[in-house]
C-alpha cells in the first residue's frame, strides 16, 4: 500500500498554550517564560485564532522606552510606537494571523513560514478554530523516520513501480537517511526518475543512483 504523504497533522503539537485579546503585558510575558515559547496565538470564543503575539511584539516596549522618536520616524514606524504603548494581546498582536490547515503538506507549511519569517504557525481547522501549533522544529521530525522504513518505501512505492520485471535485481540500502540504489535495469531512461521519486520520499535526506542499464535484464 502506497504511504500517504505526511501533513501538518501528523508532526504538530497538539497541546497549545493560547492567550485572550485582554491578556495584559506582563501575563503574556510569563506565559512564554513558562513554556519556553516565542510567540503565542491569541483565540477568542471557542478558540478562534485572531492573532499571534511574539517576542518581537513585545520588545518594541523595551526599543522605545528611553528613545524619543521624531515625527517623521514615529509616522514611519506608526504601528511599532502603538504596539510600544500598548498592554494587551489584542493591541500587541499581529494580526491577522498567518495560519495552516491540519491536511496541508509539510512543504506548504515550510514555505509560509519562509515568505512571512515565522518560526512557527497556529494549526487551524475550517472554522479557523485551533487545532495545534507547528514549528520548524516539527517540520524536521520526518527526517527522524527510520531508515528500514524507507528502505521499504522506496522499494514499493519507487523501485517495484518503476521496474516490475527486475525490481528483484535492485538493491535499496539506506543509512542516516541517505538512499543508495544499485543494481541493473532494462530501461536506462527510468534512471533519473526513480533517482527524483526516491528523492521526494519523505524523510530521505539524499540520494545516491548506482543503477546501471542491462538490455538483457
């Protein structure tokens, strides 16, 4: 059986540490001290995320508390000097938020945190209520899969697709993720396409293609 590609769902944490709008100042503060986090949602109702405080968010306090803006800068930097004077989870946060869905692949999820420079994303459901938190560091838990298992993935879902009759001449070796396939193939332009879809299992880290072509094979 094919193995389903990994999503959100499967590498998020599902136990979420979440403020309120009115959450004040120094409570968001303790709460990202206690669990050792750099940014929280902010959910309102039933867990609706409405936004997400970060450490950025708040340091904009401690920037401007001994430094006099002049106008021109306090009109360019009009949104940082609000958040600086302000208490509250609703007027720190930034929102709206940048949030994934449970079903999306890792890939998306990597992607959104590199266009919008997050370290991590609220896991919302289609009611945009929270379902997890996943960050970089869960993104590479696929890499921690281990090696028999895609040894044994890459030979059902690579090598026994791609060549049916002498996928038994094929060897599939995996060690710290790296694939190494070997061995003799009858059609030599099926090369660079198993090296590509052994590539795109999930949690290998590298290939090395030593498969030769055989026409007798």
């Amino acid at each position: 059986m094919t193995t389903r590609p990994f999503t959100v769902a499967d590498v998020m944490t599902t136990k979420v540490v979440a403020v309120r709008p009115g959450a004040e100042f120094k409570e968001i503060v303790a709460a990202m001290e206690r669990w050792k986090v750099t940014a929280l949602p902010v959910v309102e109702g039933e867990g609706r995320v409405v936004g997400v405080v970060s450490e950025a968010d708040l340091l904009l306090k401690e920037e401007f508390h001994d430094h006099r803006l002049g106008l021109i800068e306090q009109m360019r930097r009009l949104g940082a000097t609000a958040k600086a004077g302000s208490r509250r989870a609703a007027d720190l946060m930034t929102s709206p938020a940048i949030t994934v869905a449970p079903d999306a692949a890792l890939p998306q999820a990597a992607r959104l945190m590199a266009a919008h420079g997050v370290k991590r994303l609220p896991v919302v459901d289609t009611h945009g209520t929270i379902r997890g938190i996943v960050s970089r560091s869960d993104l590479l838990k696929v890499f921690l899969r281990p090696d028999e298992g895609l040894a044994a993935e890459v030979r059902h879902d690579v090598v026994e697709h791609l060549f049916p009759a002498s996928h038994h001449r094929i060897d599939v070796h995996v060690e710290e993720g790296v694939v190494t396939l070997s061995g003799r193939v009858r059609d030599s332009s099926l090369v660079p396409v198993a090296a590509r879809l052994a590539r795109a299992v999930e949690g290998v880290v590298d290939v090395r293609c030593e498969l030769t072509a055989d026409a007798e094979v």
